[in-house]
C-alpha cells in the first residue's frame, strides 16, 4: 500500500518529466505519458481494492509523526473518487493521442508533459491528510493548468486565460491566508488535529473558518456567484483539456469541500450552502439555455450540476453527503464525455456552432449514440447514471424537508434536458449545413472513436454498478461524517 | 549589449560570479540544518544567471534538461525508500570520518536539494530564453519585419 501510494504521485511526475525530455519524439513521448497515467490509474484500482478489504490506509511521509510532517490518507472517500478521476485522465489522454494531428488537437509537446503534472496534483489532492499540503496540490493543478489553457496562444485563449488565471491567484490567496487564520486558532493545519480542535473553538471563529473556506474552494467549484470564469474559459482550450478540466477540476474544489466541511462538522453554514445551491443549480441550466456552442451550453452545465453535489452537502445529513458523493462519481466520468463528443463533433463539422451543423445523425450514427448516452445521463433519466445520483441527492433533500431545494433541483434538472435537447436539434437533426469546412488532417478517427466509446461504457458501467456504488458512497459519508474514524486512522 | 559598453558593470559581474556560487554551494550544502537548501541555492545560481543574461555575458543554456534532470533526480530520491519498504520521502543519514575535513554527516535529501535546484536553475533559464524571444503582432508576424 506504501507503494501503491506512492506510485500515484511518482508515476506521473517522474513520465511527465521523462517525456518532456523527449518531448520531440513523438512516439516515445507518447509511450511515456499513457505509462505514466496508466500506472497511476492502476494503482489507483489497486488502493480502492485495499482500502474496501482492510479499510483506510495512511501513509506518513518520510516517517514524520501527524504532528510535525506530511499525511497522506486512503480513507473511503478519496479510494472512491480518485481512481474516477485518474483513468478519466487516461482515456482522454488516448483521445488526445488520436487527435493530436487535427486543427483543434493541443500542442502535444507541452500537453503531455502537463497532463502528468497535473494528475500528480490530482492525487495529492485527494490524499492529502492536511490543509497546507491541499494548498501545495491546488497550486500544482493550477499552474500545470495556466499551462494547458493558454499553450498554444491564441488571441481568444490568453484573454480568457487572463481571467481564469486573476480568479485563480485570487483564491489561492484567500486559502493561504485562511492557512494562517486556522493556524493561529488551532496551531495545526492537520485534518486530523483539526477535527478536535475546531469544534473547541468559539461559535463566531469556528463560523468564520467554514465561511472563509466555503468561498475558497466555492471559487474553485464555480459556486454563484463564483463561477464567471469558467464559461469564458474553458471552451477556449483544446477539446481533450476541456474534457479534463471539465470533469475534474471544479469537482476538485467539491471534493475538497465535501472533505473539511463535513469533517469539521460544518452544520451551522448549511443553509447558507443551501442556498447558493438552489441559485448555482438553476442560473447555470438557464445560462446554458441561452448559448447556441456546443461547448459554451457544456460549460454551463458543470456550474448547474455543482449546485445539485452542494445541495447534497448542504443538507449535512448521513443521506445528503452519500448523495453528494454519488453525484460526484457520476458526474466527473458523463462531463468528460460530453466534452470528448463536442471534440468529436467539431472535427467532423469544423465547428461546435449549433447554427453551422446539422444532420450528424444521419451522417455519423455512431457519434449520435456516443452523445445520446451521456446526454440523457446528465440530465438525469433512468436508467442511467445520472438517475440514480438525482435521486439520491433529491431523496436526501425530501428526507430532510428541504422542499424548496427539492423543486429547484428539478426545475434544473428539466431545464438541462431541454439544452441538450437544444444539441440534439441543432447538431444531429435538421438539414444538412450549407457547407461544411472540415479542417485537415482529420487525426486518428478510430482512435478518438475508441476513447470515447471506452469513456461512454465507463458511464455505463457506473450505471449499472449504481447499487453497489451508493452503498459505497454511504460508507464514505458514513466515515466523513464521524471524524473520529478519520482520527483514529491518521492519530493511531 | 552592456558589456562591451561597459567595463564596470562586466568586471563587476564577472568578480560577483565566482562569489556567488561559493555561496550558493554553502547553502546547498546548508540547508539541512539551518537556513538555505536546494530552492535557496537554485536562486542564488538563478540571479547569477540573469545578471549574465543582462549584462550579455555567456549563460547556460538548455532549460529543458536542467529541467527534466531536475525532476527526475528529485522524484528518484523521494521514491527510492519504497522500494526497501521505508515510508516515501523517508531520508537516510550517512557519517562517515575524511582525512582533512574531519566528520561529515550527510544524507539522501542532498541529491533531492541538488535536483530541486536544477529545477529552480532551469525554470529560470526558460524564463530569460521566453523573454528573449522575438515580439510577435496579432497576424503571428515578427514587430519589425515589415
């Protein structure tokens, strides 16, 4: 297990570095980085194996006790969620192998490289047993993703990545400074410390560091009124890095939050969580409504679904917290294959605008089908994925009597279908377009076909394992929301 | 370039040069200890680098390998303990007595220093070759051309 953690953080970097000194042989490049990815996703299977045998693993780095040095924690929780998020980043990186030659591909020099940076970040992220080391993550996945934004410097790009980078710098310094804030009350910055020292705390001080940290990782997850600049952003980058950014990035924030604010016991804000679900929810299915790009109307989508993961939060009961859980599982492999099919549908149409495509169902069933899947997963019909999730998230909210909640999230959950129903009309029905500038070379077709696909059964997959996946997420919620679990594991 | 302009500011740089890599040794060497380490020293070689740069003197050149060397070194160290089942990042203290210098007490965080440093060194070097780089206006032409 010692290894195995280990090699999540190693694998990626160490091929990141490996492959950014060959970066100008492609093949070689290439091996590297899926070798990198892939044995950090397998041993990711392999802690979310042990971790459901033997329970929550923790790993003091360089021997330090929880006092003085680093953590990192298996817990429940993160054995869940990590191995998701870390074969999301394989598949997309196969997509964007078999993409690399098209016009919309990324600079494979550079992208490579950075994906594995930031899938060492990722891990860290997840692992991580304290609040600096969170920081140090957060940084590593930001910095590695200035990169991936802005790459290939297009006029569009940098101006986008202006904001993204000004909104990003700007919460990092919050969250450093809310660093100092819990120090200075608590003189620890580990979880597991904190989780008896904060509930010691004076009622203002303790609300003070939930709020403090809400709009920390709110800015990060795209939170309203928080989330300006995600939709300008993340359309501009390549496809491949969308799709990753999309199904990771602001689930990060999430996570993170799912993690301290239910550790810390975090009751008293949940209103206002709430809240500003309620609001996220459904001003980001109306902004989708209003856009008329495939990737802009995506874009949105990610701020509405936040709010349905935070509502499940915000109601802090043993229900909400599995459901918010769930609904994280879900979401981070059917975003990202929303996005690979927004790739697939540019390349094929030379654009993502509803108004310049048209008839892709006659043309090309096949995307069709890849698109149709996740689409109505998203939008939350049985029996897939996206269901289940819901219902959890909306059966949490009934239990708990937060009816106004209950109706705002289905109002949201309409009005997602309606915007994918706005894609279906404009890219697969409908006439022909009038000319149809596909630019060239049109990459590795089978190969970009194939991750899809592989991401689409991974959805599926979800789907049918739903049961047991809710029982796990209930074990995680159960193991979050008794830090002395997490005490005793980290404390021993 | 302000060196064949100006004879202060070459000697100057060139008399600071050797200076400052004896201190940016001391601190590698230091900072197990006490104050210093591989990013205090990456930055000490780092600002020799750029008053090179600016004064036109010769530089290092290849960020890239600094970089990867950088990152492998590091990364090796800080994994190498798993292998004999010793907790990642885990150190190992060497002391052993040399003739002339007396007990040295060493350890495996000096090639992760020295790996951290090689980062830091070529980090900066990409930086002074990107700025370096011709200017580019909107239509992807070089200023200037025409």
């Amino acid at each position: 297990m010692n290894t195995v953690l280990t090699l999540m953080l190693v694998a990626p970097l160490l091929s990141a570095a490996l492959a950014f000194a060959v970066r100008r042989h492609d093949q070689l490049r290439d091996a590297l980085t899926l070798a990198g990815l892939g044995t950090a996703a397998g041993a990711s299977g392999v802690m979310f194996a042990t971790v459901a045998a033997d329970g929550p693993f923790v790993l003091r780095v360089g021997g330090w006790h929880p006092e003085l040095g680093i953590v990192l924690v298996a817990d429940r929780f993160a054995a869940l969620v990590l191995p998701v998020a870390l074969a999301i980043i394989f598949v997309v990186e196969l997509f964007a192998i078999g993409q690399r030659k098209t016009a919309w591909g990324s600079n494979p020099e550079l992208s490579g490289p950075m994906m594995g940076v930031l899938t060492a970040g990722v891990s860290l992220a997840m692992l991580t047993g304290d609040l600096f080391t969170l920081f140090v993550a957060f940084e590593l996945i930001l910095v590695s993703s200035y990169v991936l934004l802005t790459h290939q410097g297009q006029a569009a790009q940098l101006r986008a990545g202006m904001t993204y980078v000004v909104m990003n710098l700007l919460a990092s310094t919050l969250f450093l400074f809310g660093l100092a804030y819990v120090y200075a009350a608590t003189g620890t910055v580990n979880l597991a410390l904190l989780t008896e020292r904060i509930p010691e705390l004076p009622d203002g001080v303790r609300l003070g560091i939930g709020a403090w940290f809400f709009v920390v990782f709110g800015t990060k997850a795209a939170v309203f009124p928080l989330f300006s600049w995600l939709p300008d952003s993340y359309p501009t980058a390549p496809t491949t890095i969308t799709a990753v950014f999309a199904g990771l990035l602001t689930k990060i924030g999430i996570y993170a939050m799912i993690r301290f604010h239910t550790l810390m016991g975090m009751d008293q804000l949940g209103n206002t969580m709430l809240i500003i679900a309620g609001v996220t929810m459904i001003v980001g299915a109306l902004g989708a409504l209003a856009q008329s790009h495939v990737k802009r109307i995506l874009s949105f989508h990610i701020i509405s679904q936040i709010g349905y993961m935070l509502m499940g939060l915000g109601l802090f009961t043993a229900a909400g917290t599995a459901g918010a859980i769930l609904f994280l599982v879900h979401h981070m492999p059917v975003k990202t294959v929303l996005f690979l099919v927004g790739g697939l549908i540019e390349n094929d149409q030379g654009t993502g605008r509803l108004d310049r495509t048209g008839g892709l169902a006659r043309r090309r069933p096949l995307i069709a089908a890849l698109f149709a899947v996740p689409a109505l997963s998203l939008a939350g019909l049985p029996p897939f994925s996206g269901f289940v999730a819901k219902f959890a998230v909306i059966s949490a909210g009934i239990e708990a009597r937060a009816t106004p909640w209950v109706v705002l999230a289905l109002v949201a959950g309409a009005l997602t279908l309606l915007s994918m129903t706005k894609i279906w009309l404009g890219v697969f029905w409908g006439a022909d377009p009038d000319r149809v500038s596909v630019r060239r070379p049109p990459g590795n077709r089978p190969m970009m076909l194939a991750a899809t696909g592989i991401a689409v059964a991974g959805t599926l997959t979800i789907s049918a394992l739903a049961g047991p996946l809710f029982d796990l997420s209930v074990d995680a919620a159960e193991d979050l929301r008794d830090p002395e679990i997490y005490r005793t594991a980290v404390l021993r | 370039m302000i060196a064949t302009r100006s004879p202060i500011v070459r000697l100057a740089i060139q008399t600071a040069t050797p200076i400052a890599i004896v201190l940016g040794t001391y601190l590698l060497f230091a900072g197990h200890n006490r104050p210093g380490g591989g990013f205090a020293a990456g930055l000490v070689f780092g600002a020799v680098v750029v008053l090179r740069t600016i004064a036109g003197l010769q530089r290092p050149r290849h960020a890239d390998t600094l970089i990867a060397v950088g990152v492998v070194i590091a990364v090796a160290v800080a994994a190498l303990p798993v292998l004999w089942g010793d907790p990642f990042l885990d150190m190992k203290i060497v002391e052993t007595t040399v003739p002339l210098l007396g007990k040295i007490k060493t350890g495996s965080a000096l090639p992760f220093d020295i790996g951290v440093m090689a980062i830091v060194v070529g980090l900066i070097v990409a930086l002074l070759d990107g700025l370096s780089l011709p200017t580019v206006d909107d239509t992807g032409t070089e200023a200037g051309a025409a």
